[in-house]
C-alpha cells in the first residue's frame, strides 16, 4: 500500500502497461522531448495506432548534451525514421527546439504547454484498459498507452513520479507533484 501513496500515476501497472512492441511503418510516429543538462535530454519516440492506440517505443535519456549533441544522438540511435510527422517539445527551450527541428529535419508540434493538470488527467485516463465490460483478462481489453520495455528509465519516471509528502517538499503550487521524474 505504501508504495503506492503519493504516486501520480497510480494505475500504471508493468504488467499492464509494459510489453515488446515493434515499429510499424503504416503508424503515425512522433517524438518528444524534455529538455535538461544536469536533469537528462529526454526523446521518446512514439506511434499511435489506427484505432488510437499509444505506444512510447524507444528512448533517449541523456545529460550534458547541448541540442545538437542531442540532436545527433537521436539521428545515430535511429530514433528519427524517415516518415516522422514532427515532435512535441519542452516548451521551456525554444531555441533548443529550433536546432532539434533543423538537425532533425522534422517540424516542432505545439500544445505542449500550459496548466500541468489537464496532461496528468489524459495520461490517467489512457492508461485506464478498455473497453470496460470485458474482462481483465480478455486479449482486446487495453490500454490507449502502453510502453515498450526497452524504455526503462520512462517506465521508471512512470512509477516514482510523486506528489509531495509534506509542505517542505512542496513548491509553490502544492497540489503538482515534485519536479523529479517528470520526464
């Protein structure tokens, strides 16, 4: 129980939420990004199925990277394929966007930033399986956001990523969770 508590994301479960997944060419494909240099540049490279279906398939997590260090690690890792629509970035660093978007050769995606709440309750709301009638154990009862297990540092984010326990923790809205594991 105690693991729980605190816990943003409390129905994201690995058993539900993390399996092996592939690239599949006829998918949309983005990226996003978070921004750091003590905390890590963060990529994800993510698809959304036909019927909706989200999956984060790779990551990069890396610190001390200037963009286009990072820009060019996301190129040798093969985390751009040909056929990306764009990126959703960290609205923090326009101009680390800029050269992402340049070196990439992909355009920078908006509606990225803005009140924190409203992008915690999507990302509850996808990780909830559907549809709810059937059974949890039925094959086709998912949920619209899923994680390839290689991406092992976003699965971890996903698990620690905490509201404060007590009002020293707290910054200046205390109702958002701790500026820690939100990547």
């Amino acid at each position: 129980f105690s693991e729980f508590v605190g816990r943003v994301f409390k129905g994201f479960d690995e058993e539900t939420h993390v399996r092996d997944f592939s690239y599949q060419p006829g998918w949309q494909t983005f990226g996003a990004t978070d921004y750091g240099w003590t905390n890590p540049n963060v990529w994800l490279l993510i698809q959304v199925s036909v019927w909706g279906e989200v999956r984060v398939l790779a990551e990069v997590y890396q610190e001390h990277l200037r963009p286009d260090e990072f820009a060019n690690e996301i190129l040798d890792r093969g985390l751009c394929p040909v056929g990306i629509k764009g990126f959703y970035p960290d609205p923090e660093d326009p101009g680390a966007s800029a050269q992402l978007s340049e070196i990439l050769k992909i355009p920078v995606l908006g509606g990225t930033g803005g009140d924190l709440s409203p992008r915690i309750n999507a990302i509850r709301k996808a990780l909830i399986p559907r549809p709810r009638h059937l059974p949890d154990d039925h094959p086709e009862k998912r949920p619209q956001l899923m994680f390839d297990r290689k991406c092992i540092r976003t699965i971890s984010d996903m698990l620690a990523y905490r509201y404060p326990k007590a009002r020293g923790e707290a910054e200046l809205v205390p109702e958002h969770p701790l500026k820690k594991d939100d990547h």
